[in-house]
C-alpha cells in the first residue's frame, strides 16, 4: 500500500472493556507505523479510560471532522461534546445509547468512504436494541448499512476460520432458517471471501450437521439429508470443494478442522465453542460480504472486569491489524484479478496451435 489505511475504532458499550483494550492497544506507539487510527467517541471518556488503561504514553489528536485528521497520531473524532455518566460494570442505558451514537457515525465514515475499514469493540443487545436500532448486533446492522446480498460471520486464528449460518437467534428457532438457499447463500459467501479476503485460491470448506451425528442418516433429524447434503453436492458438482456435513462433536475432537480451510456451522454456540476454546482469546471476528472491511475481537463486554485494568487486549490488538491485512490482501486479489487476458489471446501470442 502506498498510503497508511485510516482505521475508524468503535468505542463499544461504554462500561464493557472496549475502551480500555482500545487504549492499551494503541499505547503501543508502532500501531501509527502502520495505519492511522480514529477512534469514534469523546475526549473525555477517552480521558476517563486512561486514566485507568494506561502504563505508557497516550496522546491523541481531537478532530471533529477529516480535514484535521493527523496520520502520524492517534485521533478522537468527536461524536458528542455532553458529559455522559461513566459506570464501568454496570449495564446502562447511556451505554448502549452512545455504542449506537459510535457505531452510526463511524459506519457512516467507511460507507462515505473517509475509513479504510472499520474494528468494532464489543456492544451488548439488551442496552442497544431499540425501534431506531432494530438489530441483534454489528453484522445485521452493516448488511443492512451498506445494501450488502449476504452478511457472514467469520471468527478466525491464523488459518483456524469458522463461519455460522445463523447467528443471535434462538436455538428454537434454528432449524426454520436452514434451507438450501440459505447454505448455498452462506457458502457462496465464505468461498468468495477466502478468496478475495484471505488468498485462498481453491479453498476448501467443511460443512456441519444441524443434528447430533449430522442425522445419522435421517434417523435423528432430515435436515441432512433434504437440505445440507444436497447443497453440498450441487455446490461440488460446480467444482468446489465442499465437504460434509459431519458430526460436529467428532470433526472438532479429532482436529479434522486442520484439513480444511474453513468450517460453516450451523448455529453460533455449535461453532464458537470450539473456537473459542481452540483460539484461546485470540480470535478475529469479520464480516464477510462486505463492500468494506469490518472486524472485531472475539469477546463481548465483559462487565465483571470492566473498569479494573484487567482486560487482555490481544484479540482487540489482532482484530485491528486483521483489518489491514486484509485491506492489503483485497487490493492485491483486485490486482491480479483486473483486465485479465484472455487464454487464446495468450496460446496465439505463443504460437500455440
């Protein structure tokens, strides 16, 4: 890249830990080295938190629009100037009203086109959800922001990746949404983005059952057999490699995960259990689909240390150099794949008869 990416930064709810691993994040002055970070709240709950947050220095530059944007610092852009009550640990209406005040702002920057990309800190639905934001978290909201056909969630660790087909819904209400549309929707997704997002020409995906055993042939459950085992074949029959379903329980006990790509599972608890437990903390959330890139940590707010100095920012610290990386990786894969010539114009070129 000629020019550092502008990385705008969500505060999250305002009393989970998302200001506090953001700051010790870049505390470390190297991150300017490689991007310009934005952070999307105000100077004076930046303060607070830095006070907590802080062992070395932190220094920021408060901007209110673009055009003061410093690229060798960090930047608050302003999104409120009030006083607003500061309670780490506790659940608050004003901590999910300025998460969504963030959130809406920053968004609107990526969609304008003043962010490279966007890494979002954690929020919580049950202070968030209202009739202005009607979503069950970030993924629906960017879909719907950016008019995307499809919104993934993939949580990945080095080449560990696990998409879902559903997300925050009920467990009840699972097995309504799996239909052959929705898998080959969701594994048409994951293969574009392995491919364009990560540089995974052939990627190779596994596909696990809805069912315990995934079905055991249809005496636990169909949805195997009317639904997944079908989409998977068709999707093979066009050339990609696509496996499955298997029983969940076993592909991820033996490692089978190893051998493939990527692994889409079925329901959030099904695959991120095993995620989280493999990836240790480490873990990237991204939306997939996207015009734009967006990632995250793999942890939520996590009230029962906010406030105390104790959050671990590796997952926030991997999240924002994730979105470089794959802000890199995007304009290397639109590079290599623009204007391509075509294969005869080649074979005459070479006196190839």
């Amino acid at each position: 890249m000629n020019e550092k990416p502008i990385i705008g930064i969500t505060t999250g709810d305002l009393n989970g830990i998302g200001l506090e691993v953001i700051i010790k994040t870049l505390s470390d002055t190297r991150v300017v080295d490689r991007c310009t970070p934005v952070i999307f709240a105000s100077n004076k709950v930046i303060n607070y938190y830095r006070r907590i947050a802080v062992d070395s220095p932190f220094t920021f530059n408060s901007i209110k629009d673009f055009t003061k944007i410093n690229n060798k610092q960090i930047n608050i852009f302003n999104c409120w100037e009030e006083d607003v009550a500061m309670q780490p640990g506790v659940l608050t209406d004003l901590g999910g009203k300025y998460a969504v005040r963030s959130l809406t702002v920053a968004a609107q920057c990526l969609k304008d086109g003043q962010l490279d990309a966007l890494v979002t800190a954690p929020i919580n639905k049950a202070n968030t959800q209202s009739n202005d934001f009607p979503y069950t978290g970030h993924t629906p909201y960017l879909k719907n922001l950016f008019s995307a056909n499809d919104a993934l969630m993939i949580l990945y660790k080095d080449d560990f990746r696990v998409a879902l087909a559903t997300e925050h819904i009920p467990i009840a209400d699972v097995a309504k949404h799996i239909t052959k549309e929705l898998i080959n929707a969701k594994l048409q997704t994951l293969r574009q983005s392995l491919q364009k997002d990560f540089g995974i020409d052939k990627p190779k995906i596994a596909v696990l059952g809805m069912n315990p055993h995934a079905g055991d042939n249809g005496t636990i459950g169909k949805e195997e057999e009317l639904i997944l085992k079908p989409a998977i074949d068709t999707l093979f029959q066009q050339g990609h490699l696509v496996f499955g379903p298997y029983s969940a329980d076993a592909f991820f006990a033996r490692g089978s995960y190893k051998e493939f790509d990527a692994v889409l599972a079925m329901y959030h608890d099904q695959g991120l259990v095993a995620f989280k437990t493999i990836a240790q903390g480490e873990g990237v959330n991204y939306t997939a689909g996207l015009s734009k890139v967006r990632t995250s940590p793999d942890h939520g707010t996590a009230f029962d240390i906010a406030g105390k100095n104790e959050a671990d920012p590796t997952s926030f610290r991997e999240a924002l150099f994730s979105a470089i990386d794959i802000i890199q990786q995007r304009e290397e894969y639109a590079s290599n794949t623009a204007n391509p010539l075509r294969k005869g114009k080649i074979e005459v070129e070479r006196g190839v008869v």
